[in-house]
C-alpha cells in the first residue's frame, strides 16, 4: 500500500489522480499547512522540502511530482507511454518537466504572489507578470492538444493529470482560460472520467476538513 501525503487544490492532485487511474491500494493523508504539519519534524523526516506531494512506498518516501510520476508508471500500465527508445523516454520526462519547472512555477506566482513579495501593489505586480508569461506556455499546450484528445494523442496519461491541475489553477486565478479552446476541452474531458471524479471527491474531503477546523488557506 501507498501513501499520498497531499492537499486539496494542491498539485497533490496529479498523484492523487493517477493512483485513482492505476486502481492503486493507497491511503490519503491530509497535510494541514496552516497549522504548519509541513514543518513539523515526523513530516520532515519524510520529506525535507516541507511541501506535498509526498509519496511513501514500501522502500521510502518519493517526492516531486516528476520522479512520483515516473515511479507510478513503471509500477502500473497505462499511465505513461512505453519509450521505444532512449530519447523517446528523455522526451516524455522533458514533457512532464514542462509541467513542473515552466508551467508550476508561474501558477504559483500568479495564485499566491503574497509568498514571494510583500503589499497590495508587489503582489498585482507579481501576478501580472505571471498572467503575462503564462500566455506563450498555454499556446504550447493549446498546440499540443490541437485534434488530440489527450497530450500523447488516444491514450490518456500523467500529462493529462498536471495540465488539468494548471488549467484549474490558472482559470480561478484571472487567467483567460477562454482563450484556449483545446485546452478547456481537455478539462472537461478530464472532469468526465471517473477516475477524477474520485480524486476530486476525496479532495473536497480534505477541503470541508480544513474548513471546519479554519484552516482552509487562501488563495490570490
């Protein structure tokens, strides 16, 4: 068995959604930020960085969504493309590193400026700035979802789980999600699937926990 230390709304989501997806024996474990769990010793001994996801298996912990993504899909079928070739397998994990190091980071900037600088007039700053720079990496995915179901074409993966997490991040965040047609298909074709319904059932969970304990955070 698995376990997902994760928060709702969190990119704990993308795990949280492929092991829905792989059928996985897993538990969930809610990581309470605002009463500072993530600092807290027993969850630093798991994960030093202090942040989610965070995946225990039975050898250890795994963190970052790129290596718990690679680990899921050479444990499960299905969950990412078999690489035909060495650069074929580098190409898909630059793909899901497109998700974490280029896409991730200007959702952060744009849904919680107030962790990267101080005052109403920083944090408008920081966030348009973030709008701005999301433009050309959406016409990326726009472009790679243009006539395709999924990012890999037919067959659903990994991918489709991180780029659904950004759409969702960036589409309550003042981004004009409107403006990228295939994309906001593919999030409705990702709220379709049963394995998401799930996953989002289980995080709205952990949403009304934190809620009725206030500890629910807040987001730019």
């Amino acid at each position: 068995m698995f376990t997902l230390f994760a928060a709702p709304g969190s990119c704990s989501r993308v795990p949280l959604i492929t092991l829905e997806e792989a059928g996985a024996d897993y538990k969930l474990e809610l990581v309470r930020f605002m009463q500072g769990a993530h600092k807290q010793p027993d969850y630093l001994a798991l994960n030093p960085k202090g942040k989610v996801p965070c995946l225990v298996t039975e050898t250890g912990p795994i963190t970052e969504n790129v290596a718990i993504a690679l680990f899921l899909a050479s444990q499960f079928d299905g969950l990412l493309p078999k690489a035909s070739s060495a650069r074929d397998a580098v190409l898909i994990t630059a793909d899901l590193a497109f998700c974490s190091a280029t896409l991730h980071p200007i959702v952060s900037r744009m849904r919680v400026p107030m962790f990267m600088v101080e005052g109403p007039e920083a944090t408008a700053s920081v966030k348009a700035k973030a709008i701005e720079a999301m433009h050309p990496m959406a016409a990326v995915v726009e472009t790679a979802l243009d006539g395709k179901d999924w990012w890999f074409g037919d067959t659903w993966s990994i991918l489709d789980a991180y780029i659904y997490w950004v759409f969702f991040r960036i589409n309550g965040g003042g981004f004009p999600t409107d403006q990228y047609p295939n994309w906001a298909a593919h999030a409705k074709r990702m709220d379709a699937r049963p394995a998401v319904r799930r996953a989002l059932a289980k995080e709205a969970d952990m949403q009304a926990a934190l809620e009725a304990e206030g500890l629910a955070p807040k987001m730019g």
